[in-house]
C-alpha cells in the first residue's frame, strides 16, 4: 500500500494510492492515520469508495506535517562517514527538526538568504506505527509502518557555527518529505535499493539501501531507549556519500538547481531550487 | 500574573495564581492558553470568577506540554564555558527537546537505568507569547510572555556518545519544567537575578540571570531567522558554571538525592531523584 498526504481545498489530506488516482481518507495527514486505530481497514474501504484525485493533478504536501517526534541520523552511511573523515561510529548520531522543517516533494525550495552553503543530503525514511518503548530491534522492525523518501538540506554554513547541528538543518520548508510512504510490508531497506540524488541532471550521490551502519530496526530501537516514539513519528537514517561540501571544489545548491532525490521501490522527488525575494 | 498547569482529574489545566490559590482556565496548558487569543482577558476574568485550587493542593504539570517547539541554548554563562574548556562563542550553540522530556516542577525524576552519569543544568526559561519569524531582538523582547525555571537533566554519558548532544538530553520525563511563569512586565532577567541549583542542600550552582551571553531576546531572535516560533514554544536559555561533570571529582545524582533548582524571583523546584524499578 502507498500512502501519501494531499494538499485539498486549502487544507491537507491523507490518501491511499489505487492505481494512477489517491483516495481521500478522513486524516489531516499520514501521521494523523497512523494514529487512528484500525487505518489499514479504512485506508483498504477507501480504495474502492474514497474521492479520487488523479495523481497527476495531485498537489503533495510533506508526508507527514503532525509527527510528535522528528529525529535524523548523521554518519550512517560508511561512504559518507569517509569523506568527513571520521571513524565508524558505535552509537547512532542524532538530532531533531521541527514539522514545519518539511516540505513537499515536488514543491520549490527557497534558498536562505542566511546561507550560501546549502547542501543535499538523500535519506531513507522510517515511519513508525505503533508505540515504541525500549525496544528490540526485533520489536521495532514490526513497529513500521512503512518507509519514505527525504533531502535534508543543510545549510553547511550554519550547521558549522557551533557544536549542535541543529540551526543548519532545520529552516522553514527546507526538508522535502515524500511523495508516498511504501508500507513495510512491500519495502525491505536491508536489500540493495538505489539511493541517489541528482543535481540538474549529474548523478551526485548514488549508494544502497543495505550500506546503513545502522538499520532502521537498530535505530528505532536505540532511540526508544530513551524516549517513547508513536505512529507518525518518522526517523531520517543518514545520507551516502556524494555530498556537495566533499567535494573539490564544494559545491552548493543555487537558484534555479534541479534537485531530483529517489529510492529505488518508494519514487523520487523533484524540487527546484529558488532564490528568496528580498524586502 | 503567574501562570502554571495543574494537574486536574487525571487531565490538565492552565490556571493562573491568585493569592495562595490558582484560579483554572479553559485551556489544557500554558502553552495552548498563550495561544488563545485575548488570554491576557481571560486570566483576568478567571482571577475573580474560576475554579480555585489551593497553591498546597495543587499538583503542579509540566509548565507546557503542548509546545511546538523546545530550544535549548548550551554554552551561555561565561563561567559555565569556562569550566567546559571552551571559548566564548560567536553564535548559540543550540538542540531540541520534546514535550514528553519535560517533568513537574515537584515530580520525582526516576534516574535512567542506562546512565550512571546523571547531572544538573539549571536554567532561565523564556516562554514566547507570539509568532516570531525573522525578528530584531526588540520584536523578540516584545514577544516575549514570561519567564520559568527548568532543570536540563543531562545524562552526560549519553550527551558525550557522539558528536550530537540530544540523545543525553531527552530521556522521558527528566527536565523539571516550572512551576510557575511570571509574566514579562514583572521580571526582567537582564537583572542579577539568582540562579542556584541546591543537591541535598550543598550549593552547586550559583549565577545570575545577568551573566547569559545571549540574552533571552538575543536568542528568540537568532531563532526566528531560520524557524518560526509560536506562543507556548520555550526556549532554555543555558546555564551557569557548577555542574555535576566540571567538579572533582565529578559529582553525579544519586538515588534519593534532593535536588532544588531556583531563580530569584520566579520560584522554585524540588525535584528527587528515585532509582528506576527494574523489570
């Protein structure tokens, strides 16, 4: 099943995928369904008697826009570990956004006036279904609920100011989210999927699924040790290798760049990037 | 004014205080009630005519559990930078929390199970009253909707596991939050206000509120240049010199140890630390 969040009337709506159409369903967003008891069987009687909305007039807002808890892995992918020229980790590495951080997946990015370091990152996404306390890594791979696509672009400028990487990676409407989630049952990240991003048309990242020190059943585990996740929470797992501050020169996104970041079995995003209007 | 939230027939409740009473208000927090529209009305209304709890009764919640965003700002007293090592810095160094980190002003904190070093951080809390996006620190001092206490219980062990901080900084219910904010017209931080975290009566941590590198309004402004924030959203502002970590030997909480946690002028908090049960 794939699952997305619709832009209706002004408002959001989650949708099931049922062929080359979305069926509404009664939840603000993906994560609004996956907290409503019993979503597979609404999600299953909308297929045949939801509102469709043809996919290609669908309007994609970020896969999920109420998750209580957004958390992001760093160094998680050994190429990528490489060219920032650290050690392979023992612990995940992690840190938080905020929901209004994301963006659509086919939607324009603005460039921060702020920063003139803006960066890709291509990452897997794990979406959470069921509450998760001090988990197995056996108990939290049956905890997902499915997996999405994201780009957490940084801004390598302000996420280098100071220890925490936080203030680099978490402005307005930066993170693209989506199109759709792929429920766990039709995705196994530990095979070997393409993860990749292009920028207008040159591959820059290209690596697999199965290269993820940490796989998403290790980090939802290791994270509910410490805190409680719920269904719509999502993890971000770490980009590969390939990112623009590595390489000679860097380079960084500018206005008009195509960014195109895609998971082989879950789609691709497409996001233009836009300079800000001043004043 | 001085506001909290209670604890009210297995619910919450904001209330503001009225001698040694709180009157209760329609809201299920502070934070949703700074988001109400004319509270300020509200609260003035309920002081005459609401449900009054008596202040020795009253079960005191997190001051808000409904915030949108938690910031905390990290190395912010020059003594506190000082016995860290480090240099003053150019810019707040900042990370997350999430609602569910917070804990009562009064509440016991159980100590996790997975740390053996459990330290204290106490902190000026700014609560924000209205939407701030890309704001002067004048916009941000006039945004601001009062000021509160929190303990930013870090589980240093977990702090230091990576390059990134949050994993040691949001174990469940560990950051003691309130029990009161006093509203901005009557407290001013850029006074000497006493900042002191007491364990088991010995003084630990002794500052004033005036020693913050970046003020309260300095730090909802830096915010605002790259995420909006809201009513009800707070902001730790970081804390002064004496943490458990910088003694010597290092000092960590134990079992049963009374740990009190104040600023002058604002209040209070009690808060011990109870071995968790195992299985």
């Amino acid at each position: 099943m794939r699952l997305a969040t619709l832009r209706v009337n002004g408002s959001t709506r989650a949708a099931v995928r049922v062929g080359d159409s979305y069926a509404l369903l009664e939840a603000s967003d993906v994560a609004a369904l996956l907290r409503t008891p019993g979503w597979e069987a609404l999600a299953a009687r909308a297929q045949s008697a939801g509102t469709m909305v043809p996919s290609d007039t669908a309007d994609f807002a970020p896969l999920v826009n109420t998750a209580r808890k957004i958390i992001c892995c760093g160094l998680n992918y050994k190429d990528h570990i490489k060219e920032t020229g650290r050690d392979t980790p023992e612990f995940p590495t992690l840190f938080g956004k905020f929901n209004d951080t994301l963006t659509g997946a086919f939607d324009e990015i603005e460039l921060p006036i702020e920063s003139d370091r803006v960066d890709w990152e291509a990452e897997l996404v794990v979406v959470v279904g069921s509450r998760l306390s001090k988990a197995t890594p056996a108990e939290a791979l049956r905890s997902i609920a499915g997996y999405s696509i994201a780009n957490d672009i940084s801004m390598r400028d302000w996420q280098q100011r100071t220890l925490q990487w936080l203030q680099g990676k978490v402005f307005t409407a930066t993170t693209p989210l989506g199109p759709e989630m792929v429920t766990a049952d039709e995705f196994d990240p530990t095979q070997p999927h393409a993860v990749s991003t292009f920028v207008n048309g040159q591959a820059a990242q290209e690596s697999t699924t199965d290269q993820l020190i940490f796989t998403s059943a290790d980090l939802l585990s290791y994270i509910s040790t410490f805190t409680v996740l719920s269904p719509g929470d999502i993890v971000l797992t770490g980009t590969p290798g390939g990112v623009g501050m590595g390489k000679t020169p860097p380079q960084y996104l500018l206005n008009g760049d195509l960014l195109v970041t895609s998971i082989e079995g879950i789609g691709s995003q497409r996001n233009v990037m836009k300079e800000a209007k001043l004043g």
